[in-house]
C-alpha cells in the first residue's frame, strides 16, 4: 500500500478514536418548579381579613417553565359582566376574518335594554358595530352588549363560542356563572392567536385597555405593564379578568373572582391579589 494511503488511514483512525472519547454531556436539568405556597398563603390571608370568598387562576405565557396555578379555580361564581369577554372576543374574530364590519348597524328593540352607563337608546335606533363594541368594552354597558349578543345568536352562541376557547364550566349570559379557570383560559386561548390572531387582537385590545373600571388587576401591577381585561360588579361581587403584558416573565393571564365585600372595597381586594400575583412574577 502506498505510504500516502496508510497515513491517511491513520489519520481518520485517529479522528475517529478522539471523536468517540469525547464525553457526552447530559442534557440541562429543567429548572425546579416554583413554589406557589406564599401565593396561596396569602391569597388565603387576603379573602379572610375582606370577608370574602375568592378564587384565582394564573397561566403564564411565557418563559422556560411556564406556571399554571389556580386559588378555588373551579368554583362556580355569578360572571356578572364578564360574559363580555367571550362575546367581544368573537366579535373581534367576525372582523378580523371579514365575515363582519365595524361599521355594520346594528338596531334596537326595547327587549334588549338592561339599565347601564347610556341612556341613549330608543325603538329602532341603529348603532355600528364598533360602537357598541367600545361602549362595552371601555363602560361595560349592558344594553350594548344585549344587542351583541343578539346579532352573534343569542346565549347558545355565545356559550358555543367561548367553549371552544377554553370555557369549558360557564354559562354565560343566562344563568351567567363562570369560573376563574374558564377565564383565564379564554385570554390564554386569544393571547396564543387562537381566537383569530393579530388582527382581531389589534382590534379587541384597544377596546379593553384604559377602561373606566381599572381599580382591580391593573391596580396591582407596574406602569411597565399594559393590562387588557374585562371587570363585571354584581352587588358583593367584584370580578376581573385580564392579559397583563411586558410582566417580569413575559405576558400572563389572571382571572379573579371575589364574592364580598364588593363595590370599591371588592375593587381593592382583587388589586391586592393582582399585586401579590406581580410579586410572584418578579421572584
């Protein structure tokens, strides 16, 4: 065998040989799970000095070992004006997919009228889509939202809908009961573009940002967050439930609901529970 030739061998015999002594090395443990115990201690500590009966549910959308975390998530509350989550979320999907206009017109029959922030409804007056959509979503008018509702097809449509994002254990509209983990589901279902994408997002959030109602979820973040989300008030309850952005850790879905003690004391609460969310994130 010619010289050249049996150096060649060699030399691949020895790549070969330090290629297969190279130590493998294991794979990077994936970090510990966080310890949601001083959440929920103090979740608990909060609803006992209030007097009131609460449940959270937490989902972060972002980071190497994303949270799932829920206080009572499960347990069935009145969703008072949260139903219009679910509802504004399809009616931003109806857009953004061209089956529907901001700019359609939708009227009004007495039978849709539920006492709210506008006074302004009579007998046949027609009102655009997105009007009625940025009076729901910024004061959370309810003869607004009756008249979407309507034009979507009524309660069964609008539960059909919002089963398909996640809520799997509420009722809405009639008899209206939610529950956190439904809540916080929809946002992380819309959040992942699953109740269509970026162009119903860009015209739902918007909608719900800077509302008139903002004393619970983003009370209790830093100004470095946008807080998209939609409250609902029923005599001692006081419900939100919201996308919080730019958080420590990425974005994050949080719902609260709080039965007692209501109105602008309800609204601290559920800020004190946001803030102690916010803490979490920053651990």
């Amino acid at each position: 065998m010619p010289a050249v030739g049996t150096a060649l061998i060699a030399a691949v015999f020895s790549l070969l040989t330090a290629v297969s002594t190279v130590p493998v090395l294991p794979a990077p443990a994936p970090p510990p799970p966080r310890d949601t115990a001083g959440l929920k201690a103090g979740v608990a500590q909060l609803a006992a000095a209030a007097g009131a009966d609460v449940s959270v549910s937490l989902i972060e959308l972002a980071g190497p070992a994303p949270v799932s975390w829920s206080y009572a998530g499960d347990r069935q509350f009145v969703a008072a004006s949260t139903y219009k989550l679910p509802l504004l979320m399809a009616e931003a999907q109806l857009v953004a997919a061209g089956t529907a206009r901001g700019s359609d017109r939708i009227c009004y029959t007495d039978a849709m009228w539920e006492d709210g922030w506008y006074d302004d409804y009579t007998d046949g007056a027609c009102y655009t889509r997105s009007e009625l959509a940025m009076r729901i979503g910024q004061q959370s008018d309810n003869t607004a939202a009756h008249m979407l509702v309507a034009d979507l097809g009524g309660a069964g449509a609008l539960n059909r809908y919002a089963a398909q994002h996640g809520a799997q254990e509420s009722f809405f509209y009639d008899p209206n009961t939610t529950t956190a983990n439904d809540l916080a589901r929809l946002w992380a279902d819309e959040a992942a573009g699953r109740a269509g994408g970026p162009a119903a997002q860009q015209w739902l959030y918007p909608l719900l940002s800077h509302t008139a109602y903002e004393g619970g979820i983003p009370a209790g973040v830093q100004a470095t967050a946008t807080v998209v989300h939609k409250v609902g008030m029923l005599d001692a309850e006081t419900n939100d439930a919201a996308l919080v952005l730019n958080g420590p850790r990425g974005a994050y879905a949080l719902a609260v609901l709080s039965d007692g003690p209501g109105g602008d004391a309800g609204f601290e609460l559920v800020g004190q529970v946001s803030q102690l969310v916010w803490r979490f994130e920053l651990s």
